[in-house]
C-alpha cells in the first residue's frame, strides 16, 4: 500500500530556504552565515492534516476472497465515510480487539454482516485497517485514543 496519494509531488530533494531573522543568532557562531530553514515534507513524515485529502470512497481488491452467506465469492470490499445513523449499530466491545472494532465498521460500509468478515485471511485484515483508517478519523489517518 502507498500514501503517496496523500502528499503532494516533491522536487528533486528538499532545498533549504534562507531565513530572515532581526538579530544574529545567540547559538550560532558570527561567521556560520544566514541560517536555513531545515527541510520539511520530504514524504518520511506525517503532513498536517489539512494536508490530507480523504477520498470519498475507495475500493479494496482481496489478494484472498471469502464467501458470503450465499455461498457468493467477495473479492472486494467498498470503503467509504460512514453515516452517523450506521454508525448507531455499530457496538465494537473491549473483546473484539482493535482488528475486530475496525472489521465491524468495514462491514457496515459493505452491508455485510461482521460475522463475514472473520473469514478474512489475516494479510487482508492489515491491509483493510490501514486503509479503512482514514475514513474514520478526521483526514489525519489516526484514530482518537481512549
């Protein structure tokens, strides 16, 4: 999986961009020259999360597919920004662990009861929490803490 979709195109490397300061600097020795902006948004670090731009839906291709109730093959699953009204019925409990709360919501975003999606190999687990991330938090990819 790559978020190079969340930053914006770098150039050939950062470059540093003189600073403007109205006195010299106490800590730096008088013949260092001006000083320099350090790098920033080099694609290694988070970006703020104005930064970030959240597709509205996305599609997430199982490199294992499981079955439905029906007996139907799922090979894909839609992920999508939830509702409050669908999140009402969502209850993720203490014993369904972090992987079973987010499997809940992926679920819900595809009609599906939870039950199906235990079947899920455990490389698709992974994968869906990281992409189904930012579709629940505020378009910084991190989920509030407790």
């Amino acid at each position: 999986m790559s978020y190079d979709q969340f930053y914006e195109p770098q150039l050939n490397g950062p470059t540093a961009v003189p600073v403007q300061t109205s006195a010299p600097s106490p800590t730096l020795p008088p013949n260092m020259g001006t000083p320099v902006a350090a790098p920033v948004g080099d694609g290694a670090a988070p970006v703020p999360a104005a930064g970030i731009k959240v597709a509205l839906e996305d599609r997430y291709d199982l490199a294992f597919p499981i079955k439905a109730a029906d007996g139907s093959d799922i090979t894909f699953l839609k992920l999508r920004r939830l509702k409050g009204k669908e999140m009402k019925g969502i209850d993720p409990t203490p014993s369904d662990g972090k992987f079973g709360g987010m499997l809940k919501f992926v679920a819900e975003m595809n009609g599906l009861p939870a039950e199906t999606l235990d079947e899920l190999d455990a490389f698709d687990v992974i994968e869906l929490v990281g992409k189904v991330t930012p579709f629940l938090g505020r378009g910084t990819g991190v989920t509030p803490s407790a």
